[in-house]
C-alpha cells in the first residue's frame, strides 16, 4: 500500500473527463489538462469524481482514463480514483485495477440506487475495506447519493486503518464542523470540503484544502486561495474567495439544469484550449448562445485570476 501525506492537504480537482467520442477518450486532451493542472500547482488529481461524469462512463473508458492518468502524472502528485458504483464486485475490480495502474487512493460515495440505512453503510463498508489495495477517502454526497455520512459512522470510520479521510460535499458548514471536531481522535486523517464556495472558510477553520470543480479551469487560483486561508491571510482569503464567487456566478450559472456545472467547466476548458467540451451521453453540451455567455466570462475572469 502506498503512502499518502498525513493529511492530504491542498486543492484536489475533481478532473474532468476530456472525450473525443461516446466512448473514446481524447488522449492529447487529457495531457494538456493534466499539465494544465499540475502547472497550476495543485496538491492531487481526483479522477472519476463527480465532475469527471465517473458514473456516466463505461468500465472500459474508466480503466483506461486511470492507467492513463497515471502514466501521465509520473507520481508527481498522488492520484486518488473515484470507485462510486450501485455494483459491489465493480467497485473493487476498478480498485485494484487502479493500484496496478499506480494511483495512490480511492474515492468512494454511498450506492446511489438503493441507498443503505447507517447500519448497511457501514456494513458495506465493513465487507468491502478488506478487499482494496488502497486508501480510502469517504465521500459524503447526499444531494446525489440519497444517504449522508453519519457522525457514528465516521467515528467508526475513524478507528479503520484503511480508511484516510473524507470528502464532504453536503455544503453543511455544521456537518463540516461536526466532522472537524472528530479530528482529534485520529491524528492525520483528512477532511476536505466539496462546494469550492466554501473553500476560504472551510481551511481558516481547521480543513485540510478542497476538491474544487473549478481548478480545472483557473487552478492557479484555487492554490493562491488555500495558501492564503491556511496562512490565516483574511483579507487575501476574502478577496480570493470572492473571484472563486464570481467564477460559480459567470460560469456554473448558466444552464437551467443541475448538469451546467459541468457543461459550464468543460465549455471553459475549450475556450482556454485544454480539451473539447463534449459531455457523457446522454447529456449534451452547451448550445451556441450558452457557450458564448461562457467565452464572455472566461475573457472578464481572467485578468483576476492572476491576483
């Protein structure tokens, strides 16, 4: 088993999943976000999370993009895998898959179709810990998994050697803050907020970084962010998170739907040049007058992003 940092600590994108078909990766794509990434000086790559479409795409696709990845990153920063599936035995296939390919963590949310009463999560959790090869993150992802993570379930989670962390995605300052004062009881272990609107403060206040959708575009700014929150800069951290605002207002609203997060990132990442805009079917992408709102606001955002 590899070793992660004790926390993991930092801006961990959720990558996206750059496509050049339904089912065909767009392999020059993945490169230059990769680089795209890396040069922005993020902590890790978080691939088939739910920016990436992980569910939307096939297990063939899925190995691929992690042996890929992995190839590409060299073990310049840890690669962490997300292993969310309504399928048990999937689950761990693409876990151990991922350990051959060289990443170093995985990622797992709740099944989403049945969902588990606390007591089955944790026995799910139970069945499938001795089987994986690496690390594991929690993901609390009610608004999409149906089920929140409970607090006697993360104390549990927390006396698991296999288990290292945990990726909150309620948007629930309490939730966060009940989760943060549990890190006493395990020294090391990893809390990341989801909802990069909550970034600035989730760091000021004990979290490790954040898995934010938009470092994919401007990562850059995400790392100034948390670098400034976790030297406790307050002025720096405010202004910082108030472009992290205007990029969820220019960008994640538009759209009517709850997909235009990810339409409005991949449509910017085709403006900046990094790869194409095509969505996992069955979700299209951005109509015209859609994607010209999106080049207006990546041309008004830039010259912050630099600040």
């Amino acid at each position: 088993m590899k070793r992660l940092p004790q926390p993991l600590a930092g801006v961990v994108p959720p990558m996206l999943t750059p496509l050049e078909d339904r089912d065909a990766l767009d392999c020059a794509g993945l490169e230059r976000l990769i680089d795209h990434l890396l040069a922005g000086g993020v902590h890790g790559l978080f691939v088939l999370g739910t920016t990436g479409e992980g569910p939307n795409h096939s297990y063939r696709l899925r190995r691929e993009l992690v042996a890929r990845t992995c190839q590409i990153v060299q073990g310049r920063v840890p690669v962490l895998v997300g292993i969310t599936d309504t399928s048990f035995v999937e689950s761990i296939h693409l876990a151990r898959q991922s350990a051959e390919s060289g990443a170093d963590g995985l990622v797992l949310a709740p099944p989403f179709y049945h969902p588990p009463g606390p007591p089955e999560l944790r026995a799910y959790l139970e069945h499938l810990l001795p089987e994986l090869p690496l690390p594991l993150f929690l993901y609390n992802l009610p608004s999409l998994t149906k089920v929140s993570i409970t607090l006697d379930t993360i104390r549990w989670a927390m006396d698991q050697p296999g288990i290292a962390g945990i990726k909150d995605s309620s948007a629930s300052m309490i939730y966060f803050h009940q989760v943060r004062a549990l890190l006493p009881r395990r020294p090391g272990w990893t809390l990341l907020i989801g909802p990069e609107e909550l970034l600035g403060e989730a760091v000021l206040l004990g979290g490790h970084g954040g898995i934010c959708g938009g470092a994919n575009m401007f990562p850059r700014l995400y790392v100034n962010l948390f670098k400034a929150a976790h030297a406790g800069d307050i002025p720096r951290t405010r202004a910082l998170q108030d472009i992290v605002g205007q990029v969820a207002d220019r960008i994640y609203g538009v759209g009517a739907h709850a997909s235009a997060v990810i339409k409005g990132i991949k449509t910017a990442a085709a403006c900046l040049g990094i790869c194409g805009a095509r969505m996992a079917e069955p979700f299209p992408p951005f109509h015209e007058a859609e994607q010209r709102r999106i080049e207006q606001a990546v041309r008004d955002l830039q010259p912050l992003i630099s600040l």
